[in-house]
C-alpha cells in the first residue's frame, strides 16, 4: 500500500523500479500501476512486469538514456 503522500511525489519525478520482475518489485509495480505513477523497471532477468526492460545498471549509457 502506498501512502497519498509517497503516490503525488512519484507523480513528479521519474521513478527507476530495479529488481521489477523479483517478488517485491512486482508488487510494488501492480502498486504503482494502480496508483496511477508512471514508471521504468529493470532487471538483469526476464520477467513481468510487461513494461519492464532488461538492463545492466553499470552501464550508464542506458541508464541515462532512460531519463533523456
């Protein structure tokens, strides 16, 4: 569950969900995508959500393309 205050500042800033096809980063994304927050996951492995993208977080050319 996340709180009114935590969904309107995730309403104004991009949000970066790593570990999104783990057990906790999809909870966290159904959360998200119910609340209405827009969002990026990433995870070294395949897997929900639908919307997520398999990325290595120490390559930082496609980790700021992310935020351009």
């Amino acid at each position: 569950y996340l709180t009114r205050r935590l969904v309107e500042s995730a309403k104004r800033s991009p949000i970066l969900l790593t570990g999104s096809s783990g057990y906790l980063g999809t909870e966290l994304s159904e959360q998200l995508r119910l609340a209405g927050v827009e969002f990026t996951g990433v995870d070294r492995e395949p897997g929900s959500p639908p919307e997520g993208r398999l990325l290595n977080l120490a390559d930082e050319g496609p980790v700021r393309a992310l935020f351009e």
